[in-house]
C-alpha cells in the first residue's frame, strides 16, 4: 500500500521555468491538498481538493495552479517560477468531512535560483 | 483571520513528561489536531480533538478547551525517537482545511 506518492523528490529551477509537482493516493480519499513549507515553518495550505473536480484556495495560492485529474491524482503546478517559491511542498489526503488523519506524502524540495 | 501560538522550542530528558500548549484565535473553530515531523520527513499525525477533553493514545494525549482557546500535546515516558517538530492545527469552517501552527522542536537527551 503506498499511500500517498510525490514526483519529483528534488527539482531545480531557474527564475520563469515551469513545472508541475505530480501527487497520487491509493486510499480512496475525497479531500486531497497542497502544502508548502519554509525552513523553521509550519505548514500552508496552497489548495485544496474537496473532490474530484473542486478545487479551492488556501492560505497562499498565488502563483499556483491545481487540476484534480480524478480521485487519485491531484497536481501543482507553477507558470513562473520565483525564489519565493523555494520550499518543501507536501501533498496529502484524507476522508472527507471528519476532520480527522491526513496523509502527507514525502515531500518535493524545490528549489528557484 | 487564524491565528496560533506555540513555544517554538522544549527540551527534556528520557523518561520525562512534557506537555506543548498550543492557544489560537480562530473564526469557525471546529477542531485542534496534532501532528509529528521528524527532520527531513513528512508530518504524521497523531491527534484530533473536536470537543472538549483529555484524549489518550498510548504515551501521547491532547486536551482541548474550547472556551479558553486553548490545548496541549502531553508526551509521557519520553524516548530518543520522540525528538521531533510537533505541529497544532486548527480545522475550521466546517471543512477539511488545516492552519498549523509554526511548531514546537522537542528535543529529548539521555
């Protein structure tokens, strides 16, 4: 059962490049999000993922796009990258609409030079 | 807006107790969680209280009152492997949307 998988686990970009940060769950969860976090920070809520085919602001959404492909697949994407957009970002899951556990996967640690 | 406070740092010794408080402002408060980070890895959850009360699982517990806007983490029986990042998060507005807080570093030495 792997859970919740992030590609790539390292990425480099140079300042305007784009890319796309790729998440899958395999536990059949409703809620899916996108977090980042910067050294000595908690985490922030990008978007979110209600279901397949919402998706809805965080904390810090600017800059960032997502597409709920379907139930399992849910990505990020930056148009133009920018040093502020180095960080850890974490994908997770969880079932909807309890409050309860969310998954993270293991992050993608990327960095805008 | 959402606001938490955490001690950005404790240190204990094994076999201690310690206990991470965690207060926060926050509109449409539904439910506190907890949540572990060890160096270089993902957040793993531990706790989720949504109403007032001590909850135990196993050497760890989370209390939350609700009037006083406030909970803590309690660790008991310490061990080398409890050193880590511990994160609160609020849920709130009736969705599945966490805030966290900026952690509390928990360093255990023998």
């Amino acid at each position: 059962n792997a859970g919740v998988t992030q590609t790539p686990k390292f990425q480099v970009l140079k300042t305007g490049q784009s890319m796309t940060l790729q998440c899958a769950q395999d536990m059949n969860h409703n809620s899916m999000y996108w977090y980042r976090q910067d050294p000595g920070m908690g985490l922030r809520l990008i978007y979110y993922s209600a279901s397949e085919g919402t998706t809805d602001k965080g904390e810090v959404p600017n800059g960032y796009n997502v597409s709920r492909l379907n139930k399992r697949e849910f990505s990020l994407r930056l148009e133009s990258a920018a040093p502020s957009q180095t960080s850890v970002y974490f994908c997770a899951s969880s079932e909807s609409g309890l409050g309860t556990e969310q998954y993270f996967g293991p992050g993608t640690r990327l960095t805008v030079t | 807006g959402q606001s938490l406070e955490q001690p950005s740092e404790v240190t204990a010794v094994e076999g201690a107790i310690v206990q991470i408080n965690c207060t926060y402002q926050t509109s449409g408060f539904y439910g506190l969680s907890w949540y572990q980070q060890h160096d270089g890895g993902a957040p793993t959850f531990l706790s989720y209280n949504a109403l007032d009360g001590l909850e135990e699982t196993g050497r760890f517990s989370s209390f939350l009152s609700r009037s006083d806007s406030y909970g803590y983490l309690l660790l008991q029986e310490l061990q080398m492997k409890d050193s880590a990042s511990y994160f609160c998060a609020v849920r709130y507005d009736n969705t599945d949307k966490l805030i966290f807080g900026t952690g509390t570093r928990l360093q255990v030495f023998p």
